[in-house]
C-alpha cells in the first residue's frame, strides 16, 4: 500500500503537469494547431468560418481584435525568415515574390504583443496600389532600420517581431476554390 501512494500521486502529478502544461500552450500560442503554413507564413485557417474550433476561438477571444470574415480576407503571419530563424528588428530583411490573388493587400511590422515598431513620422505599412515591381510583377519589399532602395518598410527598436500579411477580399482558404500556390520568400539580409 505504501508503494501504491507515491506512484498514484506521481501519476496525477504527471497527469496534471502535462495537461495544464498543453492548455497553457494552445492558449498562449496553440500555432501548430490550428493554423495553417506556407513558408514562413502561417494563418489561422478558421477565423471568421460559422464553427471554428476551440484553438481558434481562443486565439480569437484572447486576441481582443476584430477579426475579418472569411469572404473578407486572410491575414498571415510570418514569425521566422526562410531559414527558420526568429525575426529580429537589429537585422534587416527582404520580402520578395508574389501574394495569392487578392483585390488589395498591406505588409506591416509589429512587436509580439501588437504594437507598431515603425517610427511615427515613417509609412505605417506598405500596400498592393503603392509599391513598385520589376517587369515580371514581382515585387520586393526591404523591412530594417537600414535604408534601403525602392519599397523599404522603417523599422526601430530590438528584440523580436513579425510581419503581417493581410489580404483583402481573396479567395485564399474562403472555399471558393481558392488555394495557396506561393507566398512570398523572407530572407536574411544582414544584422547591425
């Protein structure tokens, strides 16, 4: 009997640990579940669908955001560059290719936690009808605090942050036979 106790008890701690240990991870993050990826973007597939499931409610509920419909749009999330590597705002970064098929489309850089980390007196986000392309339509985008020619996106500040991607009334994942065939590619470009 005496035996029977500390493995029942180290049962129920495990139990415990475990469970509360994969709450607290699809609350706080929940990524890998209920998203979806291409490259190093991601989108939570479900957002502004009748019945989402439970990972993307609580990104919803947590969030405390508007978030689109999905005939409105898509918004994807890149947290990593090509290489897999966190996004830093001391380095420097390009975005080039091409968006899937949407009417109109913004990049912006935040911090973790939402906030803006573009001066105040720079562009606040860099969108589809104001951006300069070269002859084949593809377009690239430099995000740093290093000046750089053509589309440059201002950034200050360390640590990390993301780009977001938010495309306005596509197709992408609205179940109009829409489908993801690329996204753009986020390379390393340099670090101070």
């Amino acid at each position: 009997m005496n035996r029977f106790t500390p493995n029942f008890l180290a049962m129920i701690f495990t139990a415990l640990f475990v469970g509360l240990g994969l709450s607290y991870y699809s609350l706080a993050d929940g990524r890998f579940l209920g998203t979806y990826h291409i490259g190093s973007w991601s989108t939570w597939a479900n957002v502004g669908t009748p019945n989402p499931d439970p990972y993307t409610k609580t990104f919803v509920a947590l969030g405390s955001t508007l978030q689109l419909g999905r005939s409105e749009g898509v918004q994807f999330i890149a947290q990593r560059d090509s290489d897999g590597e966190l996004l830093l705002r001391e380095c420097n970064y390009s975005i080039t290719g091409t968006t899937p098929i949407a009417n109109f489309w913004t990049l912006r850089a935040s911090a973790p936690d939402g906030h803006s980390i573009t001066p105040k007196n720079s562009t606040q986000s860099m969108h589809s009808k104001r951006i300069s392309r070269a002859n084949n339509g593809i377009a690239t985008i430099h995000v740093g605090t290093k000046l750089s020619s053509g589309n440059w996106l201002e950034i200050e500040g360390k640590g990390y942050f993301e780009l977001i991607l938010t495309l306005y009334d596509a197709s992408v994942l609205s179940g109009f036979g829409g489908t993801i065939n690329t996204m753009p590619i986020v390379t390393k470009e340099g670090c101070s």
